[in-house]
C-alpha cells in the first residue's frame, strides 16, 4: 500500500500551522534566533527547497518507522519529512535552542512529531525515553566546524549507534570538516553538492551498511 493510499484510510494529516492569533512567522522567528545564536543556528537564511528535496532524496520512505532531525531550527525541513512520512511513523526533532522547539510544537499540527529540547550527542537516551532503539534515518544541519572541541565526535558516534543497519546519517553543511566526525563511524559516505543554497551547501549521505 501506498504512503498516500494510507492516508486516505486514516483520514488527512493536518500539517498546516494553527490559526491562533499572535502566531509567529518562521522567517521572522529563524531570524529571531539567528541573531541570539547565530554559532548555533549558522546560516541567516533557511535551505531552499532544492537542497531538501536532494537531501530526502535516497531515503527509503516506505520502510522508514522513525525519523529523527537535529537542529530543526522553524521546521524548514520538518515540514517535507512529514510530507513524506508514512502515517503511522515518528519524527524526533531535537534542537538545544527551547525557542525553535517551542515554535514546532505550537505551529505544527501533526501527532507524529515529537520535538525535543536537548543535545544531539544524548541522542541514544532521547529514542530510549520514547520507547525507541534504532532510527532508520537521521537529518541534520547543524554547524560542525563551529561546535564545541569534543561535541562533534560525540555526536558522531551517538548517531552511529542509533542508526538501523542500511539506514544513514543524511548531513548537509558549509564546511566538510564534518567528515572527521563521521567518516570514522560509518561504512560509507558519499558526497554532493548543491549551488542553489544561501550559501551553497556540501551534502553527505553516511550509510550503516546492513550485516551479511
């Protein structure tokens, strides 16, 4: 069956944004805590369509039960992971900034999201609160060549050790200094890049290979 057959047996899935009154614009907000956190945040402006649809590309959405993304930011991403989604699949999102948590939760409306405020590297202890052992897939955008000495081999290795044999660590980034961190951890990465980005981006595909 079909991921858009089962939505049509269990009824639409809401992704768009309540119409409270006050809610915030991601652009604004993105903004917001770009100016507060720019290491953190490490770009001013949100990844084009283009460089998400390249990303996603290679994942397997049909098998695919539990997704997980670091550094959400306003849900540039979020929002066409669960455009693809299966209807009874999960997404963890874990950032360390409580603001961009907080806008998800208030402006997404879709019960298989599940955000989380908390650091990349305690990924493993996140999935196993939540009932989790493996992700099939793990997103992220988060600035490695500005994090902390230390924080960035954990956070490889961690991902590592969540990630199912034959998913991957789907990254993209500004600098290929990530490599350092996941090269050593994964069987294989393979490598792109994507002009059509404010800046452009370097994209890293870094698969678990499945056992023989």
């Amino acid at each position: 069956m079909s991921v858009s057959s089962a939505r049509t047996l269990k009824g639409p899935r809401r992704l768009a944004r309540r119409n409270a009154l006050g809610s915030a614009n991601p652009r604004l907000q993105f903004l917001r805590e770009f100016l507060k956190h720019p290491v953190m945040v490490g770009s001013v402006i949100p990844s084009s369509r283009k460089l998400i649809d390249r990303m996603l590309a290679p994942v397997d959405w049909d098998n695919t039960e539990l997704f997980v993304e670091y550094g959400p930011g306003v849900g540039t991403f979020t929002r066409p992971i669960l455009e693809r989604l299966g209807p009874n699949a999960t997404l963890i999102t874990i950032d360390t900034n409580p603001g961009f948590t907080e806008f998800l939760r208030e402006s997404v409306d879709d019960d298989r999201l599940v955000p989380v405020t908390g650091s990349a590297a305690e990924v493993e202890k996140i999935l196993a609160d939540r009932g989790f052992a493996q992700a099939d897939y793990v997103l992220s955008g988060l600035p490695f060549s500005t994090l902390p000495p230390g924080v960035g081999h954990a956070i490889g290795a961690a991902t590592s050790q969540v990630i199912r044999p034959g998913g991957a660590f789907l990254v993209y980034q500004f600098s290929p200094k990530v490599l350092d961190f996941i090269a050593p951890v994964f069987e294989r990465v393979e490598r792109g890049f994507e002009w059509v980005n404010v800046p452009p981006a370097t994209l890293f595909w870094a698969y678990r290979e499945p056992s023989d």
